[in-house]
C-alpha cells in the first residue's frame, strides 16, 4: 500500500475482521455482537484487584485474562477495548512507556489474540497513561498542548499496537489532525487494509470519566482537559469533528459519553449514514446507572437496557459498556 495513496482510498481496514464485517449492516436492534466491553490492564502480570469506583470491574494482569476471559467468551463475548493501566513502568512527559514492548496492553494483545483468536481486540490510543503530567497529549514550554508533537507521538503509538495485533486502533486524545496522521501511519505500516481506525470523534470535557480516571490512573496533574475535550453545549463542534474524521479517513466515529448525548449520536448517523457508529456509555454512566439500582429507584437490568435501546435508537451500531458480560446473560434470557 502505497503512502502516496490518497486516505480517501483506504476502505479495507473497515472491513478486515468478520465483525467489523458484520458492522457494516446497520441493525436496529441490539445484539452481542454489537457489543464492545472495556478492560483494564495493568502491568502486575498476576493482579486482579476490585476497582472501588466501578462496581464489578477489576483491574487484571496479563496471567489473568484467560480465567477472565474465558467464560464470557463461552457466551459469546464478540470484541473489548483495552486501557493500560500501569503501576510500574516510568512515566515520562511523552509517554514513552505508551508503546514499549513490554507496556501491558501490548503483551495482552499478544495474549488475548493467541487464546481468543476470533475475539476482536481494540486498543484504546491515548498518552494520559503513561505521561508524568496526565494529560492526554504532549505538552510545550508553556504546558500547553504542542499538537505536531501530540499527533505524531499518539500516531507512533497507534501504529505500534495495529503492529502488535490489534484489529482495531481508537485514539481517545482528541488532538486536532490525529486521525490523518495515524491512517497515514497505517497506510506507510502496510497495515491500513487490517488494521480499523475508530475516532472518539465527538467527545465531550465531560464530569462522568471520574471512576474510569481513578481506575486507570490518569486523572491530569494540573488543570484540566477542556482544551481539547469538545465543551458539552457544543452541538456545533461535535458536528465539524465528526464530519473532520470522516475525511481524514475514520473507519468507525465515536460518540461519548452517550446518555447526555443522544442528540449528537443522532447527528454522527446522520452525518455517517455510512459508517458504522460507536458509542460509549462511559464509567459514570455506569456507576450512576448501578447506583440507581442499589437506591431501589429502578430494576437494573431494565434501566440498563432502557439506556442502550436509547443508543440504538439513536444511530448506534457498536455499544462500548462495562454492562456487557450482564448483557451476555441478559440477551439470552429475553425480557418480560
Ligand atoms: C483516555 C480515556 C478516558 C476515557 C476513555 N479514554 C478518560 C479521559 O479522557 O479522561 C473515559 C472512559 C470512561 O469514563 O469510561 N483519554
Ligand atoms: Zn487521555
């Protein structure tokens, strides 16, 4: 594949795997397919500890995962999205560490594709893991966001995991022109025609990323993200992002957080017709959902069902939940 190539040229990538294959059909109504969940890796290869913040989720080493893994997959877990979650390795001010060898995410796509070889595996793309500041690109001077050097940091990195196996790459960091410059990468790689770009295209500074901040270990040092995070009255920008993503060649376009952004997910399947849309009922979405649950406010299961039939309804194609392994249970089971 030839970098002279235009990105407009490149539609392989969207279809590589049989369920970016089966993505590519715009069902209505939900299925496990369509479900995408979200694990946290960190690099104590024997770890499994309970995440205060997110009822039920756990933080698991590599070892772990085929304990994990296994019997969610027996039910017909179809894809997950990794998070690095590391304790050990350095930080450093451009995440060195996002793409070492040895940096956790790596080694569980390794891992993950050798015992699981039909579960699709996206990576979650973004430096707030492993920068000594926390912010989700690289910094100037000044401590304000240097994008040539963000996108061609968060484009390394993106290209490193399509290289370690991932079907599926998604940049989180929200830097300006970062989806050009990871295609490009791709295409200069050989890997565009394997290898699925999802954008987090229109993603909002939102208040519900706190439980997965304290889970992942990412929260920023200083200040905050509201200079590349989209603000959440801006209905406007979220358009141009997603109609921006499209063009710099985005395979799938993400909206998130998803409940108070119906409307948005509405517009990308209107701005996408042709496209497959994700999007993520975030960490507070959840531990919100939970709680009103454990409060009697309502049945969990039925809100948690409520919530997606709304992201369905409103365009979703591809769901990213930490209610997935309940929704493998629950799809069999049928409803009342
Ligand atoms: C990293 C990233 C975040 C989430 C996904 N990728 C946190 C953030 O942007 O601060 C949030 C996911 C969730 O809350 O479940 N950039
Ligand atoms: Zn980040």
């Amino acid at each position: 594949m030839s970098s002279t190539m235009d990105i407009s040229s490149i539609l392989q990538g969207g279809y590589a795997h049989p369920l970016t294959r089966s993505w590519q059909s715009q069902s209505r109504s939900l299925t496990k397919e369509m479900l995408m969940y979200p694990i946290f890796i960190t690099d104590n290869p024997q770890e499994e500890s309970v995440i205060e913040s997110l009822p039920g989720q756990k933080r698991w080493g590599v070892d772990r995962l085929e304990e994990f893994l296994t019997p969610l997959v027996a039910k017909g877990l179809a894809s997950v999205i990794l998070f690095g979650v590391p304790f050990n390795l350095e930080k450093d001010p451009v995440g060195s560490n996002a793409s070492s060898p040895t940096t956790p995410v790596i080694l569980a796509i390794k891992k993950i594709k050798s015992l699981f070889p039909k579960v699709l595996i996206a990576v979650d793309v973004c430096l707030c893991e492993y920068t000594s500041h926390g912010h989700c690109g690289v910094l100037d001077a000044e401590g304000l966001i240097d994008q040539e050097k963000s996108v061609k940091r968060i484009a390394e990195v993106a290209v490193d995991y399509a290289k370690a196996g991932a079907q599926v790459v998604a940049p989180s960091d929200m830097m300006d022109g970062r989806i050009r410059d990871i295609k490009r990468g791709l295409m200069d790689a050989g890997l565009a025609n394997r290898c699925a770009l999802m954008s987090y295209s229109a993603k909002f500074a939102s208040c519900l990323y706190g439980p997965f901040r304290e889970a992942a270990g990412s929260a920023p040092s200083f200040g905050n993200r509201k200079c590349y995070q989209l603000p959440p009255n801006a209905r406007g920008l979220a358009r141009r992002a997603i109609v921006r993503d499209i063009n710099e060649g985005a395979d799938l376009i993400m909206v998130k957080p998803s409940l108070p952004y119906l409307d948005i997910i509405s517009s990308a399947s209107q701005l996408a017709p042709d496209h497959p849309i994700a999007c993520y009922q975030v960490s507070g979405e959840y531990a919100m959902v939970v709680a009103g649950a454990e409060k009697g406010v309502y049945d969990l299961k039925e809100m948690a069902f409520e919530s997606v039939e709304g992201f369905v309804r409103a365009g979703a194609t591809v769901i990213l939940t930490y209610f997935t392994p309940q929704f493998l249970d629950w799809l069999d089971e049928g409803r009342e």
